[in-house]
C-alpha cells in the first residue's frame, strides 16, 4: 500500500493529476484491509469477500430511502 502511495506521490509531483485508475486501486485495496481487519477483530460476522471493490456502494448495504416530500403550503 505504501509503494503505491508513493508510487501516486511521484506521478503528482510531475503530472499535477492523481491518476485515477491507481486512485481506485488504493481504495480498493484500503476498503478490504479494513473488512479483514474488522473481521479479525470480531466486529462483524461476514467474511470479507475475495474481490477488489473499488467504490460506489458498499456491497450488502441498503440504500437510504428519499426523504418524503414536504406538504404543499397552502396559498393565501
């Protein structure tokens, strides 16, 4: 994790971007260290899955519902 950090360090010191398909490699990669290590601390009884998630909605979550909208006020 640290060689690719470093490894992004550089390309932005001489390219000014963040390139970002090494951007979701580096989230992808945090995300399931952090499941494992829930995991192996017993926080959580799913065993993390074997595959590179790299953003969007987290697997096995359940979206928030919209907001209801708010009563019509009535004109005067």
């Amino acid at each position: 994790m640290g060689l690719l950090v470093l490894i992004a360090a550089v390309v932005l010191l001489f390219t000014a971007r963040y390139p970002k398909p090494l951007y979701a490699l580096v989230v992808g990669i945090d995300r399931w260290s952090l499941r494992v290590a829930a995991y192996a601390a017993l926080m959580t009884d799913a065993y993390p899955p074997f595959r590179l998630d790299q953003g969007g909605t987290d697997p096995g979550s359940v979206p928030a519902r919209p907001a209801p909208a708010a009563p019509p006020v009535p004109a005067r």
